[in-house]
C-alpha cells in the first residue's frame, strides 16, 4: 500500500516537472517550415517579394503563398516542394535543367571608395572592409544574391561565373 | 605456418582466358631517357612551392617541392638541369592544373647525399614516419595517398598490417615481379612499418595461384610468428582494399571510412619496399616498376622505370611509329584510362601501361535496352544493384541513387563485361558520381549560407538591444527626436512593448525598398 502511494507520488511529480520543462522550453521552430527552409536555396536574395528565405517558407505554410515564386531554385525546387506538401503539379509544366550556373561577384578595387554600403546589405556576411577603405568579396561565403550589386554608388561590382 | 584460403563474393575468373603473360623477372635494359617531364598537382588551395629554378643543376633524389602536411614533395629521377617549369592542364580533363617540370639529364645519374639509416628502431616512430614524408612516398597501388599521412593516422588505431599483394588488373605482374625479386627487403619494410605503428600481426595477401612465389614466401617465414600468409581466390578484382578486408574479416568499410578505422592498416607491396628503401638506404621514391601489356607484335614484361619518364620516349624505343593505329591506356586493361596526350609520363601512381591496335579493340558494339537478366547484380563483388542504378540514372532520381550507395562503387568494370546487352554501366556511373558530388557541394554551399545569415540576424538582433536603449534616451530629450526620426512612430514604438518587432518591420522596409530599387534597376 505504502509502495503504491510511494510510487504514484512519484510518478505524478515527475510527470508534472517534465510537463512544465516541455512547456517552458517549447521549440518555437515549425518542422514543415524548416523543412522548406531546407530545400530553398539559401540566398536570401528576396525576388519572391520576402525578406529572406526562412518567411517565404514561412508564407507558403501560413498564407498559401505560390510555391513557385523562388527564381534561383527554378521549377526543380516547385516539384521537391510540392513532393514534400503532396501537391499534384503536372510534370509538364515543370522542366527540369540539370545545368545551372553559379554566380559569385567581385570588387572592382580600383574603383571602390569604401563606403562600406555593399557590406550591410550582404545577408551572409561575405564582403569585408571597413567604411573608408578599399572592399572585397570572400568569394567562398558569396551565394550570388546580387543584393549588393544595386547599391554600390560607382558601380564597381560585377558578376562572376562561379562554375557551371 | 599458416596458411588459409579467403573468397569474396562475385567477379570475374580470368584464370581461364589464355593470354601471354607477362613473365616475373625484371628487365632492366631500358637506357635512360634524355627528357623526363614531372607533373605536380597544383591547387589554389594548398600551395605546392617549388624549390627549383629553370636552369638550375639538379642531382637525382633532389626534391623539386616543397610539400605539406598533406601533400609529399616530389623528387628529380635523375642528374641534370632543369629546362622548363610552366602550368598544364591534359586536354582530356582541364580542371586539373598541374606543374610541368622539364628535366634534361646528363647521363650520369648521380645521388644526392644519402642518408641511410641501419638500425631502425634506435629512432622515434615520429622521425621514421618524418623521413617517409620527405621520402615522397604515396600509395603505389593506384590509391596516391600519402603513406606518412596514413602511418600517422594509425598509431595506436590499427591491429594488423594487411600487404596487399593481389593485382587488381588482369595479366598485371609488377607487384609479382617484386615479390619474386626483392622478397628479403620487403620483409624489412614490413618490420619497419610495424615498428612504427606497433603492429603484432602482418598478414600478407597473395593470390592462391602464385605457387612459386607461395612457397618462397612461405619457406622464409615458417618459424617467424608476426607474419601470417593468406590466400584469396584467383578472380578480378581482388586488389581494392575493400574487397580485400571484406573477404578477410567478413566486415564491411562505411563509404567514408577507412580502413584504418576498423584496426587494419593496408599497404601495397610496391609501397612498403618503397618504404624500406626510403629508411634503410635512405633513397627517395624516384623509380618504380611498371608492366608492359601488349599484343604480340610490341613489347611485353616488367621494367625498373623512372618516374617521370615520357609515353612518347617508349613508343620511340621500341620503334613503334604509328600513333594513329594504336590505343594507349594507363592503367590495365579495364580499368585504365586512355592517353590522348603523349606529353604525359609515368607517375608514381601507375603500374601498369597497355598497349593494343587499334583493330582488337575497335568492334562496334551496340548498346541494347537493359532486360533485367540480374547477371550485374550477381557479379558485383561489393553488393551494389547496378541495374538499380541504371534505372536510376535513367530517371534521374538523384537522392535514389545516393540510397543505393553509388559512391561505394568502385569502378571496377565487372558489371559491365558480363551485361549481355553491352551497357556502359560504368559510365554512366562515373557521370552519376559527378552529379552527386555537384548536389554535396550545392548543399554544403547552403548549409553555410544559412549559418551565415543566421549569425548575421543575430548581431543585428544584438545592436538593435542596444539601439532600443538609445530610444529610451531619445524619449528624454525631445530636441534630438524631432531632428532625427519621425516622431509619430517613435511615440507608437515606445507606447507598445514591442519594440523588438517593430524594429523587424524596419528591417523589411529597407530590404523590401532595396528589392524594388534593385527592379528598377535590372529593367
Ligand atoms: S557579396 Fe553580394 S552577391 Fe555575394 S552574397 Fe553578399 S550581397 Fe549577395
Ligand atoms: S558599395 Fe561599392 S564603393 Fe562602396 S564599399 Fe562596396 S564596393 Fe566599395
Ligand atoms: S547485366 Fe545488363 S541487361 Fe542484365 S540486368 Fe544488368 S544492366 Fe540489365
Ligand atoms: S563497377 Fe561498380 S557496380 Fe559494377 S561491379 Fe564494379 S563495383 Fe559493382
């Protein structure tokens, strides 16, 4: 008798601590957003009209947004997403180009004033320098958004095939 | 002594196919070449300095590299001075560059100092394994990894020492060859490797058809108990390491993993007498032998060969003059590659040259649809489903593939002899692992993006903390708020208490006002 009353005690007690610490340190990460998040390509190049990749996976799960809005994952990225959500897409509406082309840039170094505006707007990180002197591109790190392209003042950035 | 029988599952028996094989002893009556060309993989990222200049008189064994941890510097095959050093690329495979060193060679052959080392094991494995390094010694069985690289990993890591005498190809007898000759100093170098690594056990691996070369080797080491002789059944391939610790151990190597990982440590014959020239006389890997395999109108057998020495110096020896009706393949006769290139040399890497006409190999085969027979999938001595695969590939289904484990395949040609329907399994395959590394990169590529944007949300995330702050300092001053923002949102972000979130919408402003400039500008 006392064992039993022992036991469910404490049975109860674990049971209500692992609750709380279930409660208190819930994963806020949706695992199908993730997942999305996953399979796009990183970019953060925002031509879907988002800000970055994580709300555009965000978008396609919480406001049906179209899934074939991302222009850098093309219509492969439209099938694996579709798969994953269980959508019908018809395969002929989807062309699959196994050859894609990898852009990175460069700094025209000659022509950089250091005004260091290229650097806040990579979303990776991938440009170094300090405001008032001269910028460059760590080619490894760059994913070829192209985001910084737009606001450099003397147009000093160009594109660069990566590899193909 | 000991001796036992191991088999592997699938392959091919080519005991029975009747072809002139390349008998064992060496012939060394090759004169030197006067030109020897040097190729030294170069890479942007792990710089391979030279040591030498153009002109610049070189004795042989001089190093010509410097090396690095990973990469062992490569040393002059012979005395002379150095003509040219210029960048290559091979026209068959252009995204390799490499170094092409010219060597013209007085004839003399003279050594550098050497500095030979009697009695190995008055010194620290560490110095023995330094020594190997500079020695420029690398898997001479076709694997071109560096074998101090190897002996480092397994210091307190590997069990057994498995020589590797079996060849892989076909009619290829160099490791045979060496066997027969030199038998006493291989012996030595297992001694050494053993020392260094702490080896109880050395289990050497021959073919179970070799029975001169059993019974030499088994006379030697009857009462000696490190070593151990093992048999493996006469059948291609035997000689990936692979196969070989599968058919010993019956335990498989992970994609990935090494063998070393499991407590083996495997070495090629070739390499472990390399290895004890390097130590005991002090000689760096300058010269290896090679096999000749041709139809019976060239040239056939084993040769000492300087590393280094040109395709086209051969073909002038043995008066072969026209290139157009002949096949030059590096390698054996399946799994070689063939030679567009004639500037090409031997390396250290390769064991074998082949030699054929063009007519033997020009049938014009047809490549039929594949009928399922299933005879690929008995033969693989790995346990892949070629046919699988095929399909696979055929319907691009990449991720499947990869399942199917096609980066374990090691290109072994079994499959596609015995296909009835003449597929070219193996190319397919070698295009397949192409795509799959491509898809590595890409999401390699990805998972860094994503970790750097992370990384880079939360330092924004950071000053703005600090920012908000300022706010609150801002509120108390009036004056300052009016000049720098609009005040009406200032008051809506103190009211509420997300601040935080506000600052998000911020954030997109400016990006989304970025994109539509960025439109604008594309147009
Ligand atoms: S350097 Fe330019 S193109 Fe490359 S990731 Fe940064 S913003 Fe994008
Ligand atoms: S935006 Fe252009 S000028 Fe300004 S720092 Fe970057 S590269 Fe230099
Ligand atoms: S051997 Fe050839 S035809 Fe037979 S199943 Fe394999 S690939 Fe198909
Ligand atoms: S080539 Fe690859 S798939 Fe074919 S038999 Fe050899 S290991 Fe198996």
């Amino acid at each position: 008798m006392l064992a039993i009353l022992f036991f469910g005690t404490l049975s109860f007690v674990l049971g209500v601590i692992l609750s709380y610490t279930a409660n208190k340190f819930r994963t806020e990460i949706d695992p199908i957003v993730e997942k999305i998040n996953r399979l796009l390509p990183q970019s953060q190049c925002g031509q879907c009209n988002y800000p970055g990749c994580y709300s555009y996976a965000k978008a396609i799960i919480k406001k049906n947004e179209k899934i074939n809005k991302c222009t850098p994952g093309g219509s492969e990225l439209e099938l694996k997403i579709s798969k994953l959500l269980n959508f019908k897409t018809s395969l002929k509406t989807t062309v699959i180009n196994e050859k894609k082309i990898f852009y990175t840039v460069w700094i025209d170094e000659k022509n950089c004033v250091g005004c260091s505006k290229c650097a806040s707007f990579c979303p990776v990180d991938a440009i170094v320098g300090t405001p008032g002197f001269v910028h460059t591109v760590l080619q490894k790190f760059c994913n070829g958004c192209n985001i910084c392209l737009s606001h450099c003042p003397t147009d000093c950035i160009k594109k660069k095939i990566f590899y193909e | 002594m000991h001796k036992k029988k191991y088999n592997f599952k699938g392959g091919i028996d080519y005991s029975s196919l009747k072809k002139e094989q390349s008998n064992e002893t060496v012939k060394n009556f090759l004169s030197f070449p006067k030109k020897f060309i040097i190729f030294i993989k170069h890479s942007l990222l792990q710089k391979n300095q030279l040591r030498v200049r153009i002109n610049q008189k070189v004795l042989r064994g001089q190093p010509l590299s410097f090396g690095s941890e990973t990469i062992v510097p490569v040393h002059s095959p012979a005395s002379g001075y150095i003509k040219n050093i210029s960048f290559f690329s091979f026209s068959e495979n252009k995204s390799n560059e490499y170094i092409k060193i010219v060597i013209i060679s007085d004839g003399e052959d003279k050594w550098i100092k050497l500095h030979p080392i009697k009695n190995y094991k008055k010194h620290t494995p560490e110095k023995l394994i330094r020594i190997i390094h500079k020695s420029g010694i690398i898997g001479l069985g076709g694997g071109k990894f560096p074998s101090s690289q190897k002996l480092k990993l397994s210091i307190n890591k590997v069990h057994t020492l498995v020589i590797n005498a079996v060849e892989s190809e076909p009619f290829v007898t160099s490791d045979d060859c060496l066997f027969n000759n030199y038998l006493n100093e291989i012996l030595v170098g297992c001694k050494i490797i053993s020392w260094i690594s702490k080896i109880k056990l050395v289990l050497i691996v021959v073919q179970e058809n070799k029975t001169e070369i059993i019974s030499k080797i088994s006379s030697l080491i009857h009462n000696q108990l490190l070593f151990k002789l093992c048999l493996i059944s006469n059948k291609y391939p035997g000689g990936s390491s692979k196969i070989l610790i599968k058919a010993l151990t019956d335990k498989e190597i992970p994609y990935k993993k090494h063998a070393i990982d499991i407590g083996f440590l495997v070495f090629n014959v070739a390499t472990v007498y390399s290895i004890k020239r390097a130590v005991f006389n002090g000689e760096p890997l300058t010269e290896r032998i090679v096999t000749f395999l041709g139809d019976k109108n060239f040239f056939h057998g084993n040769f000492w060969v300087k590393i280094g020495t040109p395709i086209s110096y051969f073909l002038m020896h043995f008066k072969i003059q026209a290139y157009s009706d002949i096949n030059i393949y590096l390698g054996g006769m399946l799994m070689g590659n063939k030679v567009f290139d004639l500037n090409n040399s031997t390396l250290q890497g390769q064991n074998c040259i082949f030699i054929t006409s063009n007519k033997l190999i020009n049938k014009k085969y047809t490549e039929y649809a594949c009928i399922r027979c299933g005879f690929c999938s008995k033969a693989c001595p790995i346990n892949l489903l070629p046919q699988q695969l095929y399909w696979y590939i055929q319907s691009k289904e990449h991720d499947q593939t990869n399942k199917h484990h096609i980066l374990d395949c090691i290109e072994c040609k079994v499959c596609e002899q015995l296909c009835p329907s003449n597929i070219p399994l193996v190319k397919y395959f070698k295009y397949e692992k192409k795509i799959q590394h491509n898809i590595n990169i890409e999401n390699n590529r990805r998972n860094l993006s994503l970790v750097r944007f992370e990384k880079k949300q939360k330092r924004l995330f950071f000053n703005k903390k600090i920012f908000s702050k300022d706010d609150l300092f801002l509120k108390s001053n009036p004056i300052l708020r009016i000049n720098d923002f609009n005040s009406k949102k200032i008051e809506k972000t103190l009211n509420s208490f997300e601040i935080e979130e506000n600052k998000k919408n911020k954030r997109k402003e400016i990006i989304q006002q970025a994109i539509n400039r960025m439109k604008l500008k594309n147009k």
